[in-house]
C-alpha cells in the first residue's frame, strides 16, 4: 500500500508538471498568433501604402519622405517576421516540453494501475491460500 501511496504522489507531481507545460504551451501558442497577426497587419499596410503613393505625382521631398517610411515599414516587416519565427521555435520546444510531461504522466498512470493489480492479485492469493486452509482443515 506504501508503494501505492508513493505512485500516487509521482503521479500527482507529473500531471501538475503536464499541466504547467500545458498551460506554458498554450500561452507561447496565443503569443504566436498575436506576432502572426501583428505581421499581417504591417504587411497589409505596407501593401496598401505602396499601392496608394504609386499613382500619385509628389515632390522629391515627398518621394524621399515616402521611400523612407516604406523602407521603415519593410523593417518593420523583416523583424516582426523574426519575432515570428522566434514564438515559432519556442512554440514548438514547448510542444516537446508538454509531450514529454505527457508521456511521463501516462508512464506512471499504467505503473500505478500495474500495482495496483498486482496487489489485488498477491491480495487474491493470500485470500485463496486462507481458503484452502480452512477447506483442509475441515476434511481432516
């Protein structure tokens, strides 16, 4: 029964730490699609910029004044798509990180319902084993 009792602890522990690296995975994975989105919105209105001033006659200061912002928002662009990439990778090192936890939890799950039928089993055993004696001393 001890043994028991110390299974479920470890077995309590592993699913507190599979819930933790859950509750990390989920956080990495909605800080993910905030970046994704903040990507979106550059690009769209870097798109919607550029096609904007095309058509429109400006003066060479406007021009330049232009050409500096687009360049600012391609910056924008290159290093939001590194953040990206970054929330990506760490996204996925906490997939892993929770897919260890989980098989961790269900490792010591199936060890813990694996004691637990051997001691029912040794348990069945002793009750057999009393049963045969009493059987056997009834006949003699």
């Amino acid at each position: 029964m001890a043994r028991r009792n110390r299974m479920q602890v470890l077995h309590k522990l592993a699913e507190h730490s599979e819930a933790e690296a859950s509750r990390r995975l989920a956080e990495r994975l909605r800080l993910l699609d905030a970046d994704e989105k903040r990507l979106e919105q550059i690009r769209s209105y870097l798109a919607d910029y550029s096609g904007s001033k095309q058509n429109s006659a400006m003066t060479i200061g406007a021009l330049r004044s232009n050409r500096g912002f687009m360049e600012r928002l391609r910056n924008a662009v290159d290093e939001q798509r590194g953040t990206v990439e970054t929330q990506r990778h760490q996204a996925e090192q906490h997939a892993a990180q929770w897919r260890a936890a989980r098989a961790r939890s269900l490792a010591l799950e199936r060890l813990a319902e694996r004691i637990d039928q051997r001691e029912q089993q040794r348990r069945d055993h002793l009750e057999q084993l009393r049963l045969d004696e009493v059987a056997n001393q009834g006949k003699t």
